[in-house]
C-alpha cells in the first residue's frame, strides 16, 4: 500500500499515513487527462462575444445616392459589410462552449491526476500552530518545507478555524492557490507542482473517492461477492391420473354417409335389373 509521510509546520517527520492504492496507486490515464482538461477550458469560456450584423447596425435606412448616373459604384446603405461602421460578417455570436463527460470518466481522470502527484504530496498533521492569519507566518512555513520556489496548491476541508486562517494568509503569495477539498479538478492538480494538505483533509479524500468506486462497481461483481442463498427443495407435484377416454363411436362425417347411401341405392338397382 502507498504511503506519505506525515510532518509538522517545521518540516520534521511525524508519522506515515496510507494513501488508497485505488486513487494513489493506479497508471494515470492520459487520454482521459486530456479529455477532461480540455473540457474544463472549455466549460470555462464565457462565450458571450457578440458583433452585429447589417440587419442590427443603426441607420443606413435610405439610399446613399441614386442607382445610375453618378459615376461611383451602386449602394443601398452605409450598413453594409463593405462600408465603415457597417455590419459584421460571419462575426461572433453568443453560444454555449460547455462539453459534456460521463461521471466515470470525470472520475478517473481526477484520480489519475491525483496519481500524478503522489510523489509531490505534503502532508501536514495540522495547521493549527499559525495563530494569526499573516501572509509572513505563512511564508515562513513554506520557507521551512522547501516550497518557496514552487508552486503550491493548498488543498483544505475547512473545517477547522486554523483553514479559514491558512486561506487568509496565503492568497497574497505568488504561486499559491487555495482550494476545498470538494473542488479538486484536473487543471489546478497538473498546473501545480507541490499539493500541500493536511492529515484529516488526506483522510476525507480517500474515502471519497473509495465510495466512487465501490458505487461505480457492476452488479454482477456485486452479486459474485454476496454468498449465494441455498434453494429449497420444492416437492415435486404429483401428475394427476389420464382421464379414461370414452369408447363412444365416431360419427361419420354427412359427406361419406351420402356417399355410402348412395352407393347402396346402386348396388339394389342392378340387382332388381338382373333379376
């Protein structure tokens, strides 16, 4: 199982703390990275730019001069595209450049970007020896972990005071982001080189991405795992006795009974014939 050691403000080893092998320890995806950061960019476009067309520009509503005989080119208004302060041609209109990604996927390319920082993971068991929200105090802890030339992405849950204090101190430094732990995303962990966190915000990453992917689990590993319920035996059910079938005669059909009298009508004409 993967593992990180865990350190003080000052930088002195404390203790180690297991990172999950199904976040930390899996080949990160890089086809799934660049989908997803490239559908983060995209989501964060606006897109609101607009241009107007010559239907949407103001004036232009006579004719500049007359059609023949003047020598100069025909035109119907100023607004043309041709003309200065005209209308714009195939020019931007608002439109919409989210993209979307299934859940799986978002997933997995979180993990796998996570992954790609496990090397460069600080683990702080707490930040609660910063007494006061100074950007200085702050400097001086990056100054003592050896994270003063890099940049830093400071993952916390907030929920200790010692975070709200950690936010204020470190926004004014150069190369230094603050982010929630519920707002992980691919393009902060891949611009970033050191993710500092502490030991109870590692903790809650774990298990959620560890209930990820036991939700995400199929059904029929799910049912593989479950012990199979012994059956019953169900008592056969006897097969009720044949009915005896009726020796009752068979009526001929009407067609052969003409037939057959007929035949007998025959049969006594030529006897009368020959007596």
């Amino acid at each position: 199982m993967t593992s990180a050691q865990v350190v003080d403000l000052k930088g002195k080893k404390l203790s180690e703390i297991q990172l999950a092998d199904e976040v930390f320890a899996i080949e990160p995806n890089m086809g799934v990275l660049h989908t997803a950061l490239v559908r983060q960019l995209a989501n964060a476009r606006r897109g609101n730019a607009s241009t107007k067309t010559r239907s949407e520009v103001s004036g232009g509503g006579r004719k500049p001069w007359r059609q023949k005989g003047t020598g100069r080119a025909r035109a119907g208004s100023i607004r043309s595209p041709l003309w200065a302060g005209g209308g714009v041609t195939f020019g931007p209109r608002p439109r919409d450049y989210s993209i979307s990604m299934p859940k799986k996927m978002r997933v997995l390319a979180l993990k796998s970007a996570l992954a790609a920082r496990a090397e460069n993971l600080v683990v702080v068991q707490d930040f609660d020896n910063l007494k006061e929200a100074k950007t200085k105090q702050f400097h001086q802890v990056l100054k003592d972990l050896g994270l003063c030339d890099k940049k830093v992405l400071v993952v916390l849950d907030y929920a200790c005071d010692a975070c709200k204090r950690v936010e204020l101190a470190a926004r004014n430094i150069e190369n230094l982001k603050v982010i929630r732990s519920s707002n992980l995303n691919v393009k902060d962990l891949l611009h970033h080189d050191v993710v500092l966190t502490n030991a109870r915000t590692l903790e809650a990453i774990n298990d959620r991405f560890k209930k990820s992917t036991e939700e995400g689990a199929p059904e029929k590993v799910k049912a593989a795992k479950a012990p199979k319920a012994e059956k019953a035996a169900e008592p056969k059910a006897e097969k009720a006795p044949a009915k005896e079938k009726a020796a009752a005669p068979k009526k001929a059909a009407p067609k052969k009974a003409a037939a057959e009298e007929g035949a007998a009508k025959k049969t006594t004409r030529s006897t009368k014939k020959d007596a």
